[in-house]
C-alpha cells in the first residue's frame, strides 16, 4: 500500500450557516504557527462549516488506484481548556457531504496540537475512487461546538492536511507470442 504524505488544502472557506463565522478561513491552508482560521463561538453555539478542498493529489493518486484509506490531520487549539469539541467532519465530494462523520469527542488542547481522523484502511464509509481523490474540489468540511454553558470561546485552526492511502491498479502486459 502506498500513500501520498499529508498535502495541506489548497482552499479554504467558510461555508455560511446558523453558526459563528470562521475569521480568516484560508489561514489553514499552510502549517505557520501564527496565521490562524478562527471562529469565536457563543455559549453553547457552533461555528460555521471550515470547507478544506484542492489537496494537490491529482499528481500522487495514479489513475485506477484503490483508495484504502484516508488521514485527515488538523493542527487546532481552544481558547480555554476542556471547552470546545468537534461536532461534525465529514468528507465532501464537490457537491455534497459523503461518509461517516468522525467528530472526535477529544476537546480541544489549549496550544496548537495534531489531531488525526481516520486511518490507513478507513474509507470513512464513502465510495472514494482515485477520480474522486484527485479532483480539486474534493475534501473536508469541520464544524466545532462550544460546550462552556456562559462564555464564549475561540476555536482555531493552523493547518488542515489530507493523506491517502492506495494500492495501484496492476499493470497489464501482453505476453508476446513466440514461434
């Protein structure tokens, strides 16, 4: 199994809805430490949808490759511990959420830290081909909750980075006839 190494987004949105607006969405496009996307969501509200898409796979993903698995690995942090919780993360496929969602009941740390989604043998649910990976406007999409009950608390995002797993398509070659 081969994989592609984790691609930061290419884009970065926030998708409008009932929640907080996320500041600053393209910020997660590039691992800096210091340019953040971030979204100040109310007692017990919600952010909006961070839209990642356009991981750069058209190049790794050769065409007819099974796909295996996905990673997603977001770089984020709360503004206050043991407060903010992912709600929603699922896959999008250019027009639409696809799969499981794998919202992780692990609260946000109060300095930027590493959190993975899925594995290397995770499909998360979806029907994913290697025409669908490789197209730009494949991706995730992150919604986060605020659980402290009086107060409103900052959800940030450094980076959001994508790895794909895949087994090549086998080769066809024709034996030569001999006489």
């Amino acid at each position: 199994m081969a994989n592609t190494g984790f691609h930061a987004c290419g884009t970065a949105a926030n998708v409008a809805g009932t929640g907080s607006d996320w500041s600053s969405p393209t910020n997660a496009q590039a691992r800096d430490v210091t340019n953040l996307a971030t979204s100040a969501i109310p007692a017990f509200g919600a952010t909006d949808y961070l839209r990642c898409t356009n991981f750069g796979l058209s190049a790794d993903v050769p065409d007819g490759a099974t796909i295996d698995g996905i990673i997603v690995r977001i770089n984020r942090k709360a503004s206050l511990a043991d407060i903010l919780l992912d709600s929603d993360l699922k896959l999008w496929n250019g027009s639409t959420v696809i799969g499981d969602n794998k919202a992780s009941a692990t609260l946000y740390p109060t300095s930027l830290t590493d959190k993975d989604y899925g594995t290397a043998s995770d499909k998360w649910g979806a029907t994913l081909t290697a025409t669908l990976i490789r197209s730009s406007t494949f991706g995730v999409q992150l919604l986060v909750i605020n659980l402290d009950e009086a107060s409103t608390r900052t959800a940030s995002v450094d980076v959001v980075e994508m790895c794909v797993y895949y087994t090549e398509a086998p080769t066809f070659i024709p034996w030569a006839i001999i006489m």
